[in-house]
C-alpha cells in the first residue's frame, strides 16, 4: 500500500535552534518528493523537490534528504526564526497518473 | 515559478446559498486540477480530481451533486458549493498539475468558506 508518515506529529523548538523532520513512504513506483510550508490559513507552498537521483537539496534554511533505498527523507531546518512556525508537508508523487500521496503533516512552533 | 490563484480568498454566505470558488493556473496550463478541502489542523483531503473537459473525479464520501466542479479551460477549473450549510465551512484549497510536468502540481493560496 502506498503510504507517506510524517514524524515528529508535532514540535516546539526555541528561536535560533535546528530541527529536523522526518517523512518515510512505501510509495512505489517514485518520481519526486517534495517538502511544503503551509502557514496558517493558506495554501501550501513548495521548498524542495526531489528525483530519485538526488541525495541533498537546500533552499536557504531548509535543506532536505532523500534516501531512496530505504524511502526515507528528512528536512533540516537551520537557525530557527518565528516565522517558520508552519505545518509541513511532505508529498510523493508517481510518474503517471493523478497519484499524489500525502503525508500527515508535522506542526512546529518556535517561541522565543 | 508556476502560480496558481483562487479567487475569493475568503467568502461568508447564508445558509442555503450557493457559492462559487475559482481556481486559476496563471501562467501554465493544467490539465488536471485538484480540489481540497482541510479543517483546522487537519490535513488536507482530497476532495476531487478535475480533468479539462471530462467530468470530475470524486473522492468516497464527497457528494458530487453538493460539490459542482467544472473545468472548462486548461487554466481555469471552478469548485460550486451549492445549498451550503455551516458544516460546509472550512479552507478550499486547489492545486493544478503542470501540462508539461505531470509529476508536479502547484498549490492555490485557499478559500475560507464560513457558512452563517
């Protein structure tokens, strides 16, 4: 079957601190995993995508993992600010199809 | 970058009246549209999967006769919630799946539908 999890469910973390979240899939076949920001009240908005090919991604702060084999990917969230207080979403899709699987989300908070 | 508009961004009606939510690919086309629906810190789910010029595809348990979806062009598919009720109240969220890069699809900013 295929799944996407998202772990911590949810997280509290000091300004200026880092972070990282977890997303395992079963997804089979792959064509990209991709990490989303979703800001309360709005819609999701893309930080990384990743192909099968590729092992590491970074955009500003945020730097993603993927390992194929196990069908693990993790991302890192460097020097922590207020604003990243967000939920994030981990999606994988297929190279075919209208198939684009969900992970549950993580919520995190920063606080001062 | 791909951007995807909806239009309201919020919206509040009466009970009983029917309200239209317009999703727009700004500057791709999109064969295929998806419509969301997420409760507060829930996740969302998927509600439908339109197709330019073919009927929607409907999740279990959504009513396609409540939940009208049209998608007439290949950058504009619309989401009418008819009759609503408050229980319909909650953030509509579509995303619209690049022409040229099936494996990607780009998320709308959200409607908040809040239903008096």
């Amino acid at each position: 079957k295929n799944q996407v999890e998202q772990s911590p469910q949810s997280l509290i973390i000091l300004e200026g601190k880092n972070c990282t979240l977890q997303c395992n899939y079963t997804v089979s076949p792959f064509s990209n995993l991709r990490w989303y920001k979703q800001d309360t009240g709005r819609g999701p908005v893309s930080l990384t995508i990743m192909t099968f090919s590729e092992n590491t991604k970074s955009n500003g702060r945020y730097t993603a993992t993927l390992d194929a084999d196990t069908k693990q990917s993790s991302l890192h969230i460097t020097a922590s600010q207020l604003s990243d207080s967000a939920s994030y979403i981990c999606v994988v899709s297929q190279p075919t199809g209208n198939q684009f699987y969900f992970g549950t989300g993580t919520s995190l908070t920063v606080i001062p | 970058g791909a951007v995807v508009s909806q239009h309201p961004s919020w919206v509040i009606c009466k009970s009983g009246t029917s309200v239209k939510i317009e999703c727009r690919s700004l500057d791709f086309q999109a064969t295929t549209m998806f419509w969301y629906r997420q409760f507060p810190k829930q996740s969302l789910m998927l509600m439908a999967t339109s197709n330019e010029g073919s009927k929607a595809t409907y999740e279990q348990g959504v009513e396609k006769d409540k939940f009208l979806i049209n998608h007439a062009s290949l950058t504009l598919s619309t989401l009418t919630v008819t009759s609503a009720h408050p229980e319909d109240s909650s953030f509509y969220i579509c995303s619209a799946r690049d022409r040229a890069y099936t494996d990607t699809q780009y998320f709308g900013p959200g409607t908040r539908l809040t239903v008096l």
